[in-house]
C-alpha cells in the first residue's frame, strides 16, 4: 500500500508563528501605554479643586502645579464664567493634607521673570481643616514687570532724594573749595610779578655792592695815598670792611637762591592747581551725568516754585501787560 | 533675576535711609496744585482774569486746609496778576493775607516776598515813604542781602534813590544789584540792574555811560523777549541819546519802541511821549 500524499509545506506552523508574534507585539504596546499612563499618572487618584481668576491670561491646561516648588497636580481644565475664568486643578490626592483651607493660588515663574510658568499653591494654616473635592481657593495675580520696577521706583525715590540733598552739599563744598582755588590761583598770578620784583632787587643789591665796592676801593686808595703810614697802622679796618663785603656777598647769594626757590615751588605747585581745577572739572561733569540719568533724572527734578517771578521792573508803574 | 536681585541689593540702602515714601497728595492738595497750573498756564496765555480765578480758587482751597505756604504763594500770584490788570488796591488786599496776620507763621521766605511785593506796589504807586519801609522790613528779613530775593530788593532800592534824586546812590545799589544777579544766574533782575544803572548814568549826566548800560540790557531783554522790558529800554535809550545830542539816534530809537509797543498791544507810556515832546 502506498503512503498518502502529502503536498509540500513551504512554512510549516506559520498560523502559530504569526499569532505569537502578534501577541508579543500586542503585549508590548500594552505595557507601553501603561507606562505612559503611569507617566502621566493615570493610576493616581486626584481632587478637583478650583479656582477663578479675572485674567486667564498666562495660564493653560496641563500646566504643572507646584506646592513647594514640588509639583502636586496640574491644570486640568478652563472654562469661561461670569467674572472671569473658572481653573481645575487636579492635586493628588495624597497631597491634599498639606493644602488646607485658606491656601492661596498664584500665578508664578519658575525662574523669576523670565522662565516656566506655573501655578503655585501658598497653603493656609492648617487649624482650618483640608480642602474637599471641587472647592475654591482664593487667586493672586503675579505683579507684572512694570508694576515691579514702579514699586522700586517709590521705594527708592526717598533714598535718591536722600542722595541729592548730599551731593547738593558736595556741590556747595565744591564751590568753596573753587573759591579756594581762585583766590590760590589769583596769588599764584602775582607770583611771577613778585619773582620779577625779587630779581630787580637783587640786581640792585649787587649793583649797590659793587658801587659801594668801588667805592671802598677808592677810598683806601685815597686812603693810602693819604697816609700810607696811617694805613699800616690800621691794618684791622681794612680786613674788617671785607668782612663787611664778605657778608653782603653772602647775602645776595641768599637772596639769589631764595628766588631759585621760590620759583621752582611755583612751578611744582602750578601742575597741583592745574590738576585741581581738571578734577573738580570731571567731578563736575560727573554730577551732571548723573542727574540725567534715570532713574536719578526723576529725583533730581528741581521742585517747581509755585509762585510768580516777583519783578523789580514791576515797581516803574509801567503799564502792566493786563491793562488795555 | 537680575532685576530682583539688583531690587535685593538696593532694599538695605533704602532700608538705611529710613524715609518713609513719599505719600501722594491729598484730594484737596491735588485740586489746589491743579489750579495753581492752570492759573500758571492762563498767565503764560495771558489771560490774567481766568489766571486770577484760578488763584482765587486755589487760595481758597489752601485755606481750606490751612496750607500756610500755599496760602502766602496764592496770594502773592495774587497781587502780581491784580496788578498786571490795573487793580493796585486788589493786589494790596491780597498781600494783606499774608501781611497783617502775625498770629499764623508763615514761612519767612513767603513774608519776604510778600514784603517785598508791597514794597514794589507803593513804588509803583509814587509813594516812596511807604515803599522804603517795606524795602526796610524785606532787608532786616533777607539777612545781609544773602536771600534769593537780594537782586530785586537791590534794585527797588536803587530806584528808590534815583526817585530821591540820588544819582550816586542809585548807581551802587544798581551795580551791587548786577552783581548779586549775575552770580544768582538771574537774568531778568541783571537787565533790570543794568537799566537802572543807565537811569542813574543818565541822571548824573554821563549819557555814554548810560547808553552803554541800556544797551546791555536790552541785549538781555531780547534774551528774554519781554516786550515792556524792551520797550523801556528802547525809550530810556532815546533819551541818552537825545542826552548826548545824537537826535537821530534817539529818533531811531524811539521808532522801535513804538514798534514794539504797537506789535504787543500796549498803550504807549507817557514816558515815551515825554521824550517825543523833547526831540521836537
């Protein structure tokens, strides 16, 4: 007897292999979504608790909500109302024990100005009790960037006009000290003029001295002349009157080097003033940037008078430019 | 980030100054400022009686809450106003607020201006015996001619003695005037030195002197496009040149002051028609 025939099978269990394959993949997928589920923490249990803000402006759903800085729930739905705009916020539920009663919401960034935005939870005291499911919590609106920097403006304002109340007086004692300075450099003016009257002086003394030496010259001549035994007898007059020369000598060289001097003090004192003058020049400038520049510009605004100029010319009788 | 942490660092600067904030103004203290604007702005305008309302209000409103200052200034702005409009006794009355009230304390700077204002209505009225009381009383308050006040007063001063005749007189206080002036950086009251002391000039005979004077002041004047100002100046020329013999200089002169007086609507002095009479 002969065997049955049996047709060929390219793919032997191929309906099993496929099924396996599709139930691995199927498997796979599964635990994929439960993972993201659990991500997104579908599994964990969370309470609805609402707020209403007049300016919805910033907020949208999904954004986290941080207790803490820890984030325990996000923005799970918005919708319009009369008065503004009504926001779930789902919190798990395991979190709701450190919200209680009382506790406000708030607009936030998670790096000050500029960063994430989140709502943040500022929890009350805890004496009130726990929130329950669906109640409401009071909304706080972030300052903005502008109402930020105004607050700063009027905080500082009293220190700026603190600060111009001082340099007015810096600037008063500047103006003292450049009275000081003109009146130095007025003197220091009239120093050249008394260097040259020094130097006039001294060459009159040198030319007193060399006259009064010609003269003494001519006189022991005519002296010796006279009577050379006289002279000889009176050796000691004669070295006295050049002691006398001697002296006078000495004293012009004094005089001489007290006008070296006296220059070279002038013009080491020169660059001192000159320096002076530069500095209170920049100090100066300095100021005046600076009262120009903001935020110093607002505080140093000159308070206007209210009064009208009262006019010297008023008192002519002259016809007043009301009258017709 | 940086903006909240430069507002950190300058709290404990703030925090060592200890003032406290500036409180904004009150109701009443808003609509008194608001009215003493507007009244400033009706005088630049030059509608002097809507100017004068608004002073009256805002002096009313300064009395309400018994502002001090802002009384004595409302009724300062008064009296200038009143006499720009011709009514002398309604600027006297205005001062009288701050001047015959010894039992509320005025700030001294407003008696001195007050003082002062009196002093330059009675001169303005001839009546010199008056003006140089009030004269007197401003100088004891503005303490060795110190005040702000100091180039003013000077030169009341200085017109009163060239009133009394007092050539010598009425040129020191014009120049100690111009002085004070010129380092306060008070332009109006340095031309109206400089006029008085060519007033003065020309009084003593020395018509150059004097133009040259009046011909810095008018320099001034032009600075600071004051119609009457220039117009005085203008007629005060005429007359130093008229003065020196140089009729067609004084002429000319006089040309432009009618000019001027013409273009700003003002009735022509009896001044300038004085100095006409003469060139004729």
């Amino acid at each position: 007897m002969t065997e049955a025939f049996r047709p060929p099978v390219r793919f032997p269990r191929l309906l099993a292999k496929v099924n396996a394959f599709l139930l691995v993949a199927a498997l796979l997928m599964a635990g994929f979504a439960g993972i993201v589920a659990h991500k997104q923490g579908w599994f964990v249990h969370q309470t609805m608790i609402r707020v209403i803000t007049p300016d919805a402006l910033g907020i949208s759903t999904g954004m986290p909500v941080k207790l803490f800085g820890f984030t325990v729930g996000s923005v799970r739905e918005m919708q319009l109302v009369p008065g503004g705009v009504d926001v779930q916020l789902g919190i798990m539920t395991e979190h709701m024990a450190r919200i209680p009663k009382g506790s406000r919401a708030r607009f936030a960034r998670e790096s000050g100005v500029i960063g994430a935005s989140v709502i943040e939870i500022i929890p009350g005291r805890p004496i009130l009790g726990e929130l329950v499911e669906g109640e409401q919590i009071e909304f706080d609106r972030s300052r903005g960037i502008s109402e930020i920097v105004e607050d700063f403006r009027r905080q500082a304002a009293p220190a700026f006009a603190e600060l111009k109340s001082a340099l007015s007086q810096v600037n008063r004692s500047g103006e003292d000290l450049s009275v000081i300075l003109a009146a130095l450099r007025a003197e220091t003016e009239q120093l050249p003029a008394t260097h040259k009257a020094m130097r006039q002086f001294i060459r009159n003394a040198d030319r007193a001295a060399t006259d009064f030496s010609r003269q003494a010259g001519a006189a022991l001549e005519s002296a010796q002349r006279a009577s050379e035994s006289i002279e000889r007898a009176t050796p000691l007059l004669a070295g006295k009157l050049a002691t006398t020369l001697d002296s006078v000598d000495g004293a012009v060289g004094q005089l001489r080097q007290t006008a070296a001097e006296a220059q070279e003090t002038l013009r080491s004192v020169r660059p001192m003033i000159d320096r002076s003058e530069s500095t209170m020049r920049d100090a100066s400038e300095v100021f005046s940037a600076a009262k120009r520049v903001w935020p110093l510009s607002d505080a140093f605004k000159d308070a206007p008078d209210a009064t009208l100029p009262i006019d010297s010319f008023e008192a002519r009788g002259a016809p007043g430019p009301g009258r017709q | 980030m940086t903006l909240l942490r430069s507002a950190a660092a300058a709290a404990p600067l703030c925090a060592a100054c200890s003032t406290p904030p500036s409180a904004p103004l009150p109701p009443v203290g808003a609509r008194g400022a608001d009215a003493n604007a507007r009244a400033a702005a009706l005088v630049r305008a030059g509608d002097y009686a809507g100017a004068a309302r608004r002073y009256e209000e805002a002096l009313a409103l300064a009395r309400s809450v018994e502002d001090l200052d802002g009384i004595a200034a409302n009724a300062i702005n008064l009296s200038v106003v009143y006499q720009w409009m011709g009514r002398e006794g309604s600027a006297r009355d205005a001062l009288k607020i701050v001047l015959d009230d010894p039992k509320r304390s005025f700030p001294e700077r407003r008696r001195l201006q007050a003082e002062l204002r009196r002093a330059i209505l009675e001169l303005a009225a001839r009546d010199r015996a008056a003006a140089a009381e009030w004269t007197a009383r401003a100088e004891r308050r503005c303490e060795r001619l110190a005040c702000e006040l100091a180039p003013a007063l000077l030169n009341v001063k200085s017109q009163l003695a060239l009133e009394g005749g007092e050539t010598a007189e009425a040129a020191r206080f014009a120049q100690a005037a111009a002085d004070a002036a010129r380092s306060r950086g008070d332009r109006a009251e340095q031309a109206n030195s400089l006029r008085n002391a060519g007033r003065a000039r020309l009084a003593a005979g020395e018509p150059a002197a004097a133009r040259t004077a009046l011909e810095q002041a008018l320099a001034i004047d032009h600075a600071l496009a004051d119609p009457r100002k220039i117009h005085a100046d203008l007629v005060e020329l005429a007359r130093a040149s008229a003065a020196a013999g140089d009729r067609d200089a004084a002429r000319g002169y006089l040309e432009r002051a009618q000019t001027v007086s013409h273009a700003a609507r003002d009735p022509r002095g009896l001044e300038e028609m004085e100095v006409q009479l003469r060139l004729r």
